[in-house]
C-alpha cells in the first residue's frame, strides 16, 4: 500500500484496523466515507456483512492513510464511531 498511500496521495502515515465490527451494511457504511473512500485516504480491504443486514452490524478490514497524526486520529475517531458499541 505505499505506492497508494505514499507514493500516489503523499499520505505517510497508514494503519490497519482488522477485524472491526461496524454498524449497518457496506453501503451506510461508504455513505459515511464517501470522501474518504474517494480522495484514497479509506480503503475497504475486507468485508463481511449478513444477507439482507438481518444482523445489523458488519465485519470489515480497514486500511488507513493520513498527511500526519492528527489526520489519522481523527479519521480512527470517525471510524471508531461506526463501531459497534460492546
């Protein structure tokens, strides 16, 4: 992912957040990062969601990119809030 991240959007830093359990379906969920998805900075590496959302949550694998630290904890923080609350 460096040439994604580094080379081709001069993104830094990046991260891993794998397995997160997150509220609703794939699409709610890129809705809510449509600019993140978009401008490269959110990569969806992994999802797994029920048939028809009978469950009401999915499980995904996130990669993400930031300029610096503050980009990436507020981006972690966006995502955090999708989380399904233990």
């Amino acid at each position: 992912m460096k040439k994604h991240f580094y080379d081709q959007r001069n993104l830094p830093l990046g991260g891993l957040v794998c397995p997160i359990a997150v509220q609703g379906d794939r699409d709610h969920f890129e809705e809510k990062f449509a600019e993140e998805i978009h401008d490269g900075s959110l990569v969806i590496a992994a999802w797994c969601g029920s048939p028809r959302g009978m469950l009401g949550y999915s499980a995904c694998g996130l990669l993400l990119g930031a300029e610096n630290r503050e980009q990436m904890q507020a981006l972690m923080a966006k995502v955090a809030s999708m989380a399904v609350k233990k």
